[in-house]
C-alpha cells in the first residue's frame, strides 16, 4: 500500500526561477499550464503548425512529457512531444480514411544531451511531422490519415494532461505558430534562440504564443501575443484530466521504446507473488476454503483495484488497468507456487 499510494498527497509543485538569464526549471513534480486555450486563426489552414521549444533536459530514464495540449478537445490522442532518455518522441492524432482516430507516434534517437540546451522544432503538415534539432531536420514522419487542430487547447508544460509523466530540465523559450516555418526560417529561429533572444518574425510568422520565461520571479509566464493564454504555476503538482483505470490496450508498447513498459509491467507481477503465496499457504492450512486458489486470484485482484482506484486522487500516480491485470497475474503465479510440493515442504518446515 505504502508503494503503491506514497506520497499520499499532492506534492509542491516542483519550479524555480533560474537566478541567471532567462528560464524556469521543472523538478521531479513540476508543471505549468495555460490560463486559457490557445487558438488558431480561423482562416489559417487547420492542418499546419509549428512548434519551437529551447530547453536543456536531465537524462533520467523512463518517458516524460515535455509539453502537451489538453486532450479533451481532441479526437483520440493529443499532440505532445516526450522524452524517453536521449531520444524525442512526437504524438499527434490523426483520423483514418474509415473515420477511425489513431495515434502518429515516432521517435528521433540520440536527439537530446544531459545538460546541453537544444532547439527543438515541430512543423505539422497535413500528412507529414517534421523534426529539426538546432536548425537541422532530423526526422520527417508521414501521417496516413487527416490530421488537424493539434496545436490548439489549454497548454501543459513539463506534463502530460492525462497521466503523470513529468519532465524534468529547463525551458528557456517557447513558440506556438499558426503557420508553417520554412526550412530556413528554423534555421534562423534556432540561431535567435541560442544566440539568448527571440527570433526576429516576419509579417508571416505571427506566433499563437510567445513565451520568453524572462519574468524571473511570480507565478505567472507570460504570452507576448495574447495575454488570455498566460502560462500559470500552480502552487500543487497536478494533472489536468487524470484518467480512471486507463485500459490497459491503451498503455500497451510493445517494443522500442516500450522496455519500460516492460519493466513496470514485470515489477507488477513480481511485487505481488508474495502476497499470493502468503494468502495461499493460509487457507490451505486453514482447510475451510472449498477453492482457495480462485479466493486468492480475487483477493488479489480486489486488493490491487482498490489501490488504483485510490490513485486517481493522488496525481503522482496513474490508475491504470494494466497494473490490475499484472498484480493479479503475480498474485496467481504466487499462489502455484505455494501448491508446488517443495515450496510447500519448505513452508511448513519454516512455520515449525
């Protein structure tokens, strides 16, 4: 219970100030979100965007949310970029010819480096998402399917808005465009950014948002282009919309870079065969129990229901069907082994 629900509480959300130049940085709880939508034109073309992010991430293992858009306005998945070690991954939805949303969901390897600021730049196209590091297209990765209004809706930073997979580094700018950024417009966006400044924009480069993190103190980040859409530190980590026992088709990766889910999944199992060998050892020497081994599966599996459901409150956590499915499963392969005739040999010589 105790690994399961710690720290039970909302923890201090997890941002500073950067003393010298600009910048804010995220800890291991830390998020930001905006105070409203970010919206695009009407008559620009609903399919494109860009994105640019300068910032300096940590290396720390597993997959964190660098920024996302609120889901709730989007069909099936919404657009965010992660990081899982050194590589950066790229997520936006996408609807089939059949109608049916899908997730585009990529990945571009040894992009990022402890310590060392980096320009990422996204540029949406209506069938295609390109990636440029520091000014230099590093992955082009084709949508099969329409793909619209994905950089639109409330804005969370250092966070996912359904789960919590906080990030962990430094921002030092952020830009949200309605259009598509050229080539050489990265380029030169990307030189601004390093150079400490804004990129100098053109008539045609009107950004949604414009963040330059140079408030150096408050809990508010300002948008140089539209004052509604602040960035807001809240005083408590959060999640925006968490989810309630996420099915677990939805969590599944297979894959890289799905180790981790793996991992997780594995340390799942692991962490309840105790349980189903201790419970399973008591009711057979209790002999009351007509099917002992279906007691203990349910026991299991209602125990770790209960656990996940309390999660949902605590936005440290995920509640999460997967970790049902597992905990269950080790709480079953507990149980065979305690029928296994040396383990229950060993058993009773231990309990006398």
């Amino acid at each position: 219970m105790i690994a399961c629900l710690w720290p039970f509480h909302e923890p201090i959300n997890d941002v500073t100030w950067q003393r010298d130049g600009n910048g804010i940085r995220l800890g291991l709880h830390g998020s930001l979100i905006s105070e409203a939508d970010l919206k695009q034109d009407p008559s620009s073309d609903k399919t494109g965007g860009s994105l640019e992010v300068w910032m300096e991430p940590a290396l720390t293992p597993g997959r964190q949310v660098i920024l996302a858009f609120d889901s709730a306005r989007h069909p099936g998945a919404a657009f965010l970029i992660e990081q899982n070690g050194d590589a950066l991954f790229v997520q936006r939805h996408n609807v089939d010819p059949y109608g049916i949303c899908r997730t585009a969901y990529f990945g571009v390897p040894r992009a990022l480096e402890l310590g060392r600021p980096v320009v990422i730049t996204v540029v949406l196209n209506a069938h295609e998402t390109l990636v440029y590091i520091n000014g230099s297209l590093a992955k082009s990765s084709e949508v099969l399917g329409d793909s619209a209004y994905n950089l639109t809706g409330r804005l969370v930073v250092g966070n996912s808005s359904v789960v919590a997979d906080s990030w962990s580094g430094m921002i030092r700018g952020l830009a949200v465009y309605d259009g598509r950024l050229t080539g050489a417009d990265v380029e030169r966006h990307a030189q601004a950014w390093h150079n400490g400044h804004a990129p100098a924009l053109t008539p045609g480069e009107m950004p949604v948002a414009l963040y330059l993190f140079d408030e150096h103190r408050g809990k508010i980040v300002h948008n140089h282009f539209d004052s509604a859409a602040d960035l807001l530190i809240p005083t408590h980590f959060f999640v925006l919309h968490p989810r309630f026992l996420t099915p677990a088709w939805e969590r599944f990766r297979f894959g890289w870079p799905g180790w981790s889910y793996w991992q997780d999944a594995l340390l799942n199992i692991a962490g309840f065969v105790p349980l189903g060998l201790v419970l399973m050892n008591y009711l057979l020497s209790m002999g009351q129990v007509k099917h002992p081994f279906a007691a203990v599966v349910l026991a299991g599996f209602l125990f770790s229901l209960t656990m996940e459901s309390l999660q949902w409150f605590l936005p440290t956590r995920d509640s999460d069907m997967t970790d049902v499915i597992t905990n269950t499963l080790g709480a079953g392969l507990g149980a065979t082994f305690c029928r296994a005739p040396a383990v229950r040999n060993l058993l009773v010589r231990f309990s006398s």
